[in-house]
C-alpha cells in the first residue's frame, strides 16, 4: 500500500473489510466454542468434564477467531494474481 492519501472508496473497502473479518471471526468463535462446549449443556457430565469443555471450546474459538480476521485481513492486502 502506497504512502499518500487514501480515496474515500479506499477507505469504505477497507472498513467493509474489517467488519466482515469480525463478524465472521465471532460466528466462527461462537460455533466452534458451541461445537466443542455443547455437550457440557446436554449431558449430565462431572463438574471437571464441564469445566475441561467450555475452557477448551473457549480457547479453540478465541484462537480461530483471530486466526480468522488475520486470514482475511491478509488476503485483503495481498490480492491474488
């Protein structure tokens, strides 16, 4: 990207861009920790097992969800051919 002022379309890309990353990120976030931590909700499991499931749904989510919006940041600044 070059040093000089940005066009307002630039700038509206941009924006659009960022809030797509995010919006997805968390609908990704919220899927994997329902994928993962769900059973936990359903089942009558041991209090450790309940626990175990919403930090590892909790971590996984949070991790591919910033992994998401890097992903499509990245892509968004380095159009292929």
């Amino acid at each position: 990207m070059g040093t000089g002022r940005r066009s307002q379309e630039a700038r509206d890309e941009i924006t659009v861009e960022i809030g797509y990353a995010l919006v997805s990120a968390g609908f990704l976030g919220a899927v994997m920790l329902a994928a993962i931590a769900g059973p936990a909700l359903v089942w009558d499991l041991s209090p450790a097992t309940d626990k175990a499931l919403l930090v590892t749904g909790a971590t996984v989510g949070g991790v591919l969800a910033v992994l998401r919006v890097f992903h499509v940041l990245w892509r968004h600044g380095h159009p292929q051919p």
